[in-house]
C-alpha cells in the first residue's frame, strides 16, 4: 500500500496592522520548526490588502504522521516559546485537506 502525501491549505486573516510582523515570525520561527519535525511547506503567499496570509504545509508520510507532528508542534518548548504568540495576530482561519487530482 502506497502513502498519499497529506497537503493542508490553510488561510489567515491577519489582524490589521500585523501581517509584516506576523510573516517575520513564520519565516523566522514557525516554518523552521514546522520542517524540522518532517512538514513541508510547499509555498506561502500574503494577499496584503485583506491582510491574509495563505501557504501550504504537507507531511510525506500522510494524514496519521501530519496529526501526529501537528500535536508535537504545538507541545514543543520552541512553539510555547514564541513571544507573541503567532494566534493572537490571527483574526480568522481556515484550513482544508487537498486531494491530487489525476491530470492524465
């Protein structure tokens, strides 16, 4: 049986006024730590006028391993460590699984 890569979509309205602050610290803090525990991140953009910011975080080995590495992310003493915390710049977000579409 072959893995399927899980791949997350995930979304962020940024509160005003702290999108710079809060790439800063996805790019210096949080996508490090995320690939340090096996994620991918496949890209990240920001779309400043409505303030979000928008990437793409994969696990190679499936859903299971991203829930798992998502559990030690979040318990890590280099997350709880993040001052600010990167969700309370976070008005709204939202994630969704994405699935491979065959192309032929």
């Amino acid at each position: 049986m072959t893995r399927t890569r899980a791949v997350q979509l995930r979304e962020y309205r940024i509160r005003e006024g702290e999108l710079d602050r809060f790439v800063a610290l996805w790019e210096q803090q949080l996508a490090p730590l995320r690939r340090s525990l096996g994620f991918e991140v496949l890209g990240a953009w920001t779309a400043p006028d409505e303030h979000r910011f928008i990437w793409l975080l994969s696990h190679p080995e499936g859903w299971d391993a991203f829930a798992d590495g998502d559990k030690a992310y979040f318990a890590s003493p280099e997350r709880t460590a993040i001052d600010p915390n990167p969700a309370s710049l976070i008005e709204e977000q939202r994630t969704a699984r994405l699935v491979d579409v065959e192309t032929g």
